[in-house]
C-alpha cells in the first residue's frame, strides 16, 4: 500500500472514529441502576455450592416444623374440639400473617442499608434474626396458654420472617446469573428436605416442648456457621447508608405499572402457595376430621400427618431437580410455572374423591410433582422481575410475603370455611380455584419465558 492510499484511508477512518464518537456522547443513555448485585455478573465463592444448600435444609426445618406441624399440634391439644381449635389455629395464624406482611419488607430495607464491620451487609441481620427467633421458641416451649401461643407466634414469625428476607438475597445478589437455574432447583429440593425435616422432628417429638426446643436448638450452630462462612465485609464499599428515615425505605417502591412482571410474579406466588399450603397447613385436620383416622387417638393422626407429608416431599424433592434441569436446558421459567399451577387442578379434585388414607398418598404425590417443579423455578423468577434499584432485600421481602403470608393465610382460610360450613369439599373447590389463578397471572408475564 502506497504512502499517499495509506494517508487517505487513515484520514477517513479518524473521521469515523470522530463521526461515532459525537453520536455515541449525543444519544440519550439509560439510567442505571443503583446498585448492581455483587457476584451476579461475574464468579461466586464455591462454597456457597454446599453452604447455601445446606442452610436452607435447616433454615427451612425450622420453618416448617412451626408453620405445617408444632403450632396445629399445640392446637389441638389444648383445645380438642375440632370446630373450636379450627377457627383458633385460623386467627393464630391471620396474626402471624399480618405481621409477616409487614416484617419482610421493612426488616429487609434495612439490611439494605446497614453494614457491620465484621460479618458485612445481610448477614448480621441473619444471625441477630435467628438468636432472637431461638430465644423466642425456647420461651414458647414452656407456654400452655392459647393466648401465649398466638403472642409468642406473632413475635416469632415477625422476627424470622426479618431474617428470611436477607437470606433470600444470596441467589440474585451473590450467584452469577448462569448458575442460578441449578443453584435454584438444588435450593428449592432442599427447600422441603428441610420441611420434612422439621415436620419430622416436630411430628415426631415426644412433646410439643421437646419440639420447640429441637427447633431452637437446631437454629443457633446453622445460622452461626453461615453467618461467618459467607460474611463479606468488602461490601462497605457499596454505596449504602443506615436508614434515617422512612422516607429512604420506601423511596423506588416497584410501581404497578413500571414494574407490572414483579407484581404479577407476587400474585402467582401467592395464590399458587395459598393452594399448596391450604393442604399442607390443615393437614392434621383432614386426617383427623376428613378421613376420620386415628379413631380419637391424636398420637395416631400426628403419625399419619407426618408419614404423608414425608411421601408428599420425597416426591417434590425428585421433581425439583428435573424442574431445576428443565429450566436451564429449556430456558422456560414461566412456562414451567404455568405447569406447575395447572397440575394442582386435579390434585384438588382428587382430595373430594378421597376416602381412605392410600387415596390421600396419592393427592400428596402429585402435589409433590406440581410444587417440586415450582420451586425448581421460583428463585431464578424472581431474581429476573427483580428491580435494580439498589434495595434487593426490600424487594425480595415483599416477594416473600408472597410465600410466608399464604402458610398464615391458609390456615385461617380452612379453619373458617369448616367452621362455618362443616364442609372439605367447599375448600377443596377453593384450591382449584386459587391455583387456576396463579397460572392466569404467570401466563401475563411478559420479560420472562
């Protein structure tokens, strides 16, 4: 090439480069987000392959021990009536609702915007939750009043539900975007490994005072270990601060429109773990009440309240991992929500056709298969309505009333229809009913497949 082709073709390139360049600094540009997740666009600490799996079994031991068994239990042994001690566990838990509403928001925002010098952003929040929930079921061991359980509930399910919201964070904030299809259906099988490990325990219990006490004491060593396993005190960095105000906490509030995927996503979740839970929360009462087992012996009914629950999730555990499997190699999050939704229709009308306890197996196995692949699923929907607005914990906290609120709700929705109208199959219907909504609403979603 000649000196004088090379001068010319130069020339016309720097021109270019220049031409670019004056367009690229005169275009109107996004704004961006506050703050971007840590890890989520670049590696994540291995560790987190066995920390975060592990915890969750024994985080959610916790909370299902309390939720779907020990509370029912207690229920039932101080007041024996069946209609009484239904419309009781219904308001117990319409308090702990209430509260959880409130609870994982809030407590949320400010793990959003507090740090601590040794364990970081999150999990001082983590570990101060689960120290006062122990401290709070250890007092609930030793109460025998009706009155006291739904005070100490109330104060329990405020506290833990605070605790949960930071722990949720992990998956968006601290896993790489295509890790979270795996690590999501691993946590969502050890999700209810969890449960009906707390089930278990709690069902299986000598007493509802021995239960409380495995709970508490399950709950210390686990949080501890994680808190400092995983604490990250780089994360002063972020550009976060302590909150002086309620104004801060509410600032950038998803908005119905801005955000309509996010708020779509909340009424599937809930309306899909209101169908699930209304089983699950009311269990002891169809065995007892429904099937009529036991004959009035309430150790027989606790065991076959236990053994179907440990079938039930058995099977969602080997469906959250085909979920999990599904999801990354078809890519189709809400698709497979939808699914999920729609296979509970048929789960619904089989607990009306029921009768014996081989017959009520069955409807826990397919319960099983339809929230296994939920879960598989939930965690990597949520992490992608989520808005980048720099308060993730706030976020995932109202997601999670999404999830928390349903197991309280449930309850409550069961205890009231049989107490007035004396009938399961009226409450079957509304099973159906609620899971057929949460496919209408995860089919609106639009930002995600």
């Amino acid at each position: 090439m000649s000196s004088e082709v090379y001068s010319r073709t130069s020339r016309g390139r720097e021109s270019l480069d220049a031409a670019v360049l004056v367009h690229i600094q005169s275009s109107p540009r996004p704004a961006a987000p506050a703050t971007t997740p840590v890890g989520t666009e670049k590696t994540m600490d291995r560790r987190l392959w066995i920390l975060l799996p592990a915890t969750t079994v024994f985080w959610y031991a916790v909370w299902g021990g309390l939720m779907d068994m020990i509370i029912a239990r207690q229920v039932v042994e101080l007041v024996p009536d069946a209609r009484t001690s239904a419309a009781i566990m219904g308001a117990i838990m319409a308090i702990g609702a209430t509260l959880a509403v409130i609870a994982q928001p809030v407590l949320g925002s400010l793990s959003d915007r507090t740090t601590d010098r040794f364990l970081g952003r999150r999990n001082n929040w983590i570990l101060g939750g689960s120290i006062v929930t122990a401290a709070i079921l250890v007092i609930m061991a030793f109460n025998t009043s009706v009155v006291g359980l739904g005070i100490l509930f109330a104060a329990v399910v405020f506290v833990y539900s605070g605790a949960h919201a930071s722990f949720n964070t992990f998956l968006p904030e601290r896993v790489p975007v295509d890790l979270q299809g795996k690590m999501s259906g691993i946590c969502g099988s050890m999700t209810y490994l969890g449960v009906m490990l707390g089930i278990n325990l709690t069902g299986l219990a000598p007493s509802t005072r021995v239960g409380y006490l495995l709970l508490a004491g399950l709950l210390i060593p686990v949080a501890t270990t994680f808190a400092i396993a995983t604490r990250n005190p780089g994360c002063a960095e972020l550009p976060v601060k302590l909150v002086s105000g309620w104004r801060a906490m509410v600032s950038n509030l998803p908005g119905l429109r801005s955000h309509r995927d996010f708020w779509l996503t909340f009424l599937s979740r809930c309306m899909l773990m209101l169908a699930y839970n209304i089983v699950i929360g009311f269990n002891i009462f169809i065995v007892k009440d429904y099937l009529h087992v036991g004959g009035g012996n309430l150790s027989v009914v606790v065991r076959e309240a236990t053994k179907v629950i440990s079938l039930g999730t058995g099977v969602l555990i080997i469906f959250s991992s085909i979920g999990g499997f599904l999801c990354d190699k078809l890519g189709r999050v809400r698709d497979l929500v939808i699914v999920s939704a729609l296979m509970i229709l048929p789960s619904a009308g089989l607990l009306a056709c029921v009768s014996t306890m081989w017959g009520y197996y069955g409807v826990h196995a397919l319960l099983g298969a339809a929230f296994g692949i939920y879960m598989a699923v939930d965690g990597v929907l949520m992490a992608r309505v989520l808005p980048r607005t720099g308060n993730a914990a706030r976020d995932l906290g109202i997601l999670g009333v999404a999830n928390s609120a349903p197991q309280a709700i449930a309850p409550m929705m069961a205890g009231a229809t049989i107490a007035l109208t004396g009938s399961f199959e009226i409450l079957f219907g509304m099973i159906a009913l609620v899971a057929l909504a949460s496919a209408v609403a995860a089919k609106a979603i639009r930002s995600v497949r």
